[in-house]
C-alpha cells in the first residue's frame, strides 16, 4: 500500500447542491443542540420546584451547582468523547454520546438527594459535551463550503428550539392540576430521556464523514460514501457543477499525537487559538450566568411563582432561535469576520444597558424579558458562530478534539463559574451585586468583540482544507493554507 494517495473528496463534497442529504444531516445531528437546549430550560423552569421539591430542596446555591455539575460534566465529556471521536470516527461516538445523555437524563428524573442529582447532571452533560465535538465536527465535513455558515449557525441555534420545548413542557409539568409537584419535574427529565431514543433511529442513515475517512487512509471507503451521495444528489438535482478545485494528496498516517494537536495551537495557528478561547469563553459566561438562573430572578425580584416561569422563557427561547436563522446567511455574504464582531459588540453594549435598568428597578418581568429577547437575539448568532469559527480553524485530523477544547476552556471558564456566581449574588438579594455581574458579562462579550475585529479571518465559501491544510497533506496539494485575511 502506498504511502501517499491523491483524492478529490473535499472538493467533491464542496461542489453539491444543497439537497436532501444536507437536511437529512442538520436534522440528524444538529438535534443535539435542541436536546440541549431542553435540558438547561428545563433546569431554569424547574428551579423553583427543585427548591420546594420534599425529596431535593435545593437551595438557589445548589441550584446554581447543580447548573455548573452539568457543564462540568460536559466539560469532561467532550475532551474524552472529542479525543475518540478523531481516533474512531464522527459516526460512533454521537451514537455513543447520545446512549449517555439518554441514560443520564432518565436517571436524573430518579435522583433521590442533591448529591444523586448533581452527579446524574454531570453525566448528562458528558453525553451532550461529547456530541458538541463528535457532530460540530461531522456537520462542517459534510456540508458545501459556500453554505456552511448558514447551515452551522441555524444548526447551533435550534438549541433554542429545545429551549422552546422545555419552557412549554415546563408549564405541563408544573401545573398542580394536571401533574402531582413531585413528579412533575421528575417526569420532564425522563420525558427528554425518551425523546433521545427516537433521535437514535434519524442517526441511522448518516455516513460516516469521507473527509475523516480519507485522513485516515481509507480513500475507497470516503469515495463510495461520496459517490452514493452524488447518485442521490444527480437524481433531484440533475448534473453536478464542475470541481472548483483539484485533488490534494495526503500521507497515511496513524492518529494524530498529542503533541501535533499542541504544536499546530500554539505555532502553526496560535491567533487562531486565542481568538477561539475568547470567543468561547466570553459567551459561556454571558449565556450560563444569566440563562441557569434567569427563573430565580424572575421569582425572587419579580415574585414570578415557579409554575409560571415558562412563560417568560419562552418569548426568550423564540428570540435566540430566530438570531442564527435569521441573521445566518449574513456570515457566508458580509463575512465572518464583520458579523462575529457586530452580534458580540451589541449584545455586550445591550448587555449593560438592561443590567443597570434591572438595578434602577425600570422594568418589570415582562420588560425584562423583552430586554433579554432582544439582547439573545444577537448573542445567539455570536454564539453560534463561535463553535463554526473553532471548526475551521484547524487541520481535520484534529477537528473534533479542538472544538473539545474550546468548548471545554469556554465552559470551564465561563460556565461553570457563571452560574455558581449569579446564584451566590441572587441568593444575596442585592440588585446592585447582580449589576456587576451583568456588567461583567457585557465587558467580556466586547472584549470578544474586540478581538475577532483583530484576530478574525475570511473563512467564508473556503474549503475546510483551505482554511487550515492537512496535517498529512503533502507540501504539492491543491489546498494552501490560508493567512489571516483583512475584509
């Protein structure tokens, strides 16, 4: 077997039409986003009944703790399941990470303390941190460069969907006359266990992505994927445009070491690695901090009763999932590098606006929920385009376990720590205190502002291979690694 081959795949996948397929696979995968989604709406809906649940009473302190178990857990999660996932392939681990999560959140549905509860959440978040990396990863190697933008950030942005979902279901469960209050809350977690089951079943017919495979050395493979693709695609659509580029030539090679993954962070891609860190991180902190405890504001300063809490998560669900699908084609048109900048600038600006009317007592909770609608709206399309910019920053063979690392370094950062911090200053009571937080939150999403503005590179309509070449390519290959680009 020779030691180098040549393979047209990327270029092939690149040129096709956005046809059934493609939707096949955003829908398929990009569910885990609204698995998560309903997950954390249905933490903050179901805060207050947590607290006066006879078997938990969670104090606003451990509701907070049991919001940084989970994201601790998915912290975990995806470095391990990130790491298999470029060992093994994009295919098995989100079948894998999806038994995890299902197991995980019918079990926390059973939890019988605070401590059965909290670990039952870290091992739901494994399950969902490993699916960020196995599917991010799989989505962006399947989907056409010129639509990849668009596809990732609506993808992303269905988390809010299953946020939706949540504050919905939270009103069924919640409500004394319809379901006893202690099964009620336990009754959702098992509820979204069952519903992952079904998510198993649309899993079935996605491939395995040809991009990993001919990174991996088996070129045969990835071609007969491509071509049933292909065969597929002609039937709707008719004749497929011509290849834009040539083939590229690869080098087999086992799998990716530790220290390659290092070299290319810190050397070959070190503006990158920054940029993706505080991407990551800053949005972590701004959503967590305010989304896992949004519903103890809403009862402590607003005297939301805990039955009604989804009513106002709800109008804030719908404005974060129609930030992605709206303003999403407006990152593969005006480009990466103008709308990151412009959705972290005014969510950060907007930010600080409604934390100092909270403190002026300005709004009431409708109001204040109009302001975070509209503040999420932004801050969700920022978001989104955080995971899209970390997945193609990097070669392929180490895609998966860089978006594992930023999604870890962000969440560890600023989700882990911003939900037990607004749950100590809520449990204070003191608007002023809560301010700062808020402001905190607002100085971070302009600091990522500022640095994409600096950092930022024109990863629109470009070939992953493009973006960052391959780590096996050989120096003669059709995809030249790209610099940092001005727009």
């Amino acid at each position: 077997m020779p030691d180098s081959f040549q393979t047209d795949v990327p270029a092939r996948l690149d040129r096709l039409p956005f046809a059934r397929f493609h939707w096949r696979v955003a829908v398929a995968l990009g569910i885990t986003w609204a698995l998560d989604g309903l997950e954390v709406t249905l933490v903050g809906s179901l805060a207050g009944a947590l607290h006066e649940s006879p078997s938990l009473r969670l104090s606003e302190s451990q509701v907070g703790l049991a919001a940084s178990a989970y994201l601790a857990g998915a912290v975990l999660g995806a470095l391990f399941f990130g790491w298999l996932t470029d060992r093994l392939g994009r295919r098995k681990l989100f079948f894998i990470t999806l038994l995890v999560y299902t197991v995980a959140s019918i079990g926390t549905g059973l939890a019988w303390d605070f401590w059965s509860f909290a670990v039952l959440r870290a091992l739901t978040g494994a399950g969902i941190g490993g699916e960020y990396a196995a599917v991010n990863s799989a989505i962006q190697e399947l989907i056409p460069a010129r639509r990849r933008g668009t596809t990732d950030l609506a993808v992303n942005g269905t988390f809010w969907a299953g946020a939706a979902l949540g504050s919905v279901l939270s009103l069924v469960v919640l409500n004394p006359a319809l379901v006893p209050p202690e099964i009620g809350w336990r009754a959702a977690f098992i509820l979204g266990g069952v519903l992952a089951l079904g998510i198993l079943l649309l899993r079935r017919d996605i491939p395995e992505s040809p991009r990993w495979l001919m990174l991996h050395g088996r070129p045969g493979e990835a071609e007969r994927i491509v071509g049933r693709i292909e065969s597929e695609v002609r039937l709707r659509h008719g004749p497929l445009p011509p290849l834009a580029q040539g083939p590229v030539t690869l080098h087999r090679r086992g799998h990716t070491e530790l220290r390659e993954v290092v070299h290319a962070m810190l050397h070959r891609h070190r503006a990158r690695t920054v940029l993706g860190l505080v991407l990551m991180a800053c949005q972590a902190f701004c959503y967590n901090a305010v989304f896992f405890t949004y519903a103890l504001v809403l009862g402590r300063f607003y005297a939301v009763p805990a039955s009604q809490v989804g009513w106002y998560i709800l109008p804030f669900a719908l404005g974060n999932l129609a930030g992605p699908l709206l303003l999403g084609h407006l990152f593969d048109s005006i480009g990466r590098r103008p709308m990151i900048t412009a959705t972290y600038a005014l969510a950060g600006l907007l930010m600080a606006a409604t934390g100092l009317a909270f403190q002026q007592e300005w709004l009431g909770a409708w109001g204040q929920t109009l302001a975070w609608t509209v503040i999420f709206f932004f801050a969700s399309a920022a978001a989104s385009a955080a995971y899209l910019t970390v997945g193609e920053s990097f070669p392929l063979e180490m895609r998966a376990l860089a978006i594992a690392l930023f999604y870890a370094f962000g969440t560890a950062v600023g989700g882990v720590v911003g939900p037990a911090l607004f749950g100590w200053l809520i449990q204070g009571g003191a608007r002023l205190d809560i301010l700062w937080g808020y402001l905190l939150a607002a100085a971070l999403m302009l600091l990522a502002a500022a640095t994409e503005w600096r950092l930022g590179f024109a990863a629109e309509g470009q070939p992953l291979e493009s973006l960052a070449a391959p780590l096996s390519a050989a120096r003669n290959s059709a995809y030249p690694a790209v610099t940092r680009r001005r727009q």
